[in-house]
C-alpha cells in the first residue's frame, strides 16, 4: 500500500510531480529591455543559463548611464505541472537596500515586480514597482 | 546616487503606508483554485499579519508577517509574505489593483518536486 503523507498545512497544488528532468529555461534567457523606455526602475535584464541555473543581471534607471547591479542567482518557477520555467524569484540585498524581484513571462512580455525596502537609515518608505519588458 | 538605488521619485521620506483599506477578508475569484482560497489581513500593534486558508477544505496555513509596500505614487499598496509549511516555501509577492489583490505565489518544496509559480486574483469580502 502507498504510503502518503498527511501535512497539517496544505493545498491541493502541493501535489507536484518530482522533478526527474532539467527545467527548460529559454522562455526567461535573452536580454529584455523595459517597454518603457523612460522608466524609473530596471531599464535592462538580461538572463543567461548556466550549468542548469539561470543568472540575473539588471540595470537601474539613471539620469546617465543605466547603473549595473551585478549578477545573482534567481530561482525558476515553472507553472502548473509543466517542465517549463515562466517565472522567476530574485533576492538583491547591496548598500542597506533590499530588494525582491518576482517576474513572470507570458507571451513574449517579462514582467517583473520589485519590492525595495530601504535599510539604510535613509527613512524612504518601502517602495513597489511594476514593469514590463520584451526581449 | 549610490550604485543600486533605483532612479524614481519614491513617495517622501516621512510617509507612512496606510495599510487600512487592504485590511480584511479576501476571497480568490477562481473557485477552482488550487493555491489560496482565502486570506486575512488584520493589524496588530503596528504588525500587519496575514492569515492564508488553502485549497482543500480551506486548510489553515495560520498567520504570518507581511511586509507592507506602496507604489511611487502612493497609491496602491502591495505586500511580501513568506510561509514557511511542512514541505514546502512559499514566498508570496501581493500587489493591489482596480480594488483587487493580485498575488503572484512561488511555491519551493524541499522534497524535490519541482517549483511552481502562480498568480491568482482576490476581491474583498468586508
């Protein structure tokens, strides 16, 4: 008899399949610009793969130059019960600002929230964004 | 500027998130759901905790910390959360809009099942 385990915290969506295969990651790689090209957040976000893992590199608004914010791991998401990757969680933690970006891609269009809290001391308020980006 | 800061005009130093119109009872539009059915916000002290129920009998997930966010113009809110549930990690990225609560779930289970992504939509019950 198949033993299944009971959780105390659950939902139906927990019944995933394990993962056996490498998720498919093309639908987040490329090198996506912001469809707003007059945008106060992230203008650029290019995402590569390697070795099964998939980079994120942004760059932020500026008056000149778009600032480079370095590269950090993000962690794919795939939706519903499929081996492809639609989505992505990313941490930034630089200079007393922290910074979660969440994205999801659907049609040829990244689309990417951020949610900043400034720990500097500097006592700006925790600030949302929501922008959207094709390759 | 320093290096990471994002070029926009955050709201003033000195603002406050008024968090009061997202309190309370929200219910998801999709009856199907198999993620969050439905959630609490309430504020206490000066905590605002959520309190998710998931599909399957309205399964209690209990109460969490959200960390509250406002836009540049400060007006829609949005929030964080994390659960933390037997197997699985859920980070929870929540935005408000046009008088509903979008979430966008990212779901990570320690057991090897892969991870999933979701976003569901919420209107207010009270």
């Amino acid at each position: 008899m198949k033993q299944t385990t009971q959780y105390a915290h659950y939902m139906k969506a927990d019944q995933q399949p394990s993962v056996k295969e490498p998720l498919d990651l093309s639908p987040l790689v490329g090198d996506w610009s912001n469809t707003k090209p007059d945008s106060s957040y992230l203008v650029r976000v290019v995402l590569t793969e390697q070795d099964g893992r998939i980079l994120l590199r942004v760059y932020g608004a500026n008056e000149s130059d778009p600032i480079d914010w370095g590269e950090v791991e993000a962690v794919p998401y795939t939706a519903g019960t499929s081996l492809v990757a639609r989505g992505f969680h990313a941490f930034y933690n630089q200079d007393g600002i922290e910074r979660h970006l969440v994205a999801n891609e659907k049609q040829e269009i990244l689309v990417i929230q951020s949610y900043t809290r400034y720990l500097d001391g500097s006592g700006r308020t925790s600030l949302f964004g929501r922008e959207f980006y094709h390759r | 500027m320093d290096r990471n800061e994002i070029y926009a005009d955050p709201p003033k130093r000195d603002t406050v998130i008024d968090f009061t119109p997202v309190l309370g009872t929200w219910i998801n539009t999709n009856t199907k759901t198999r993620w969050i059915e439905k959630f609490t916000l309430t504020k206490h002290d000066e905590q605002i905790l959520m309190h998710a129920y998931g599909a399957e009998s309205l399964n209690d997930w209990g109460e969490t910390e959200v960390t509250p966010f406002v836009d540049h113009m400060n007006k829609e809110n949005a929030f964080c959360a994390r659960y933390e549930r037997n197997s699985v990690e859920s980070f929870l990225a929540a935005n408000m809009n046009k008088g509903l609560c979008i979430i966008a779930g990212f779901h990570k289970f320690k057991d090897g099942k892969q991870t999933d992504f979701c976003r569901e939509f919420y209107y207010r019950l009270d």
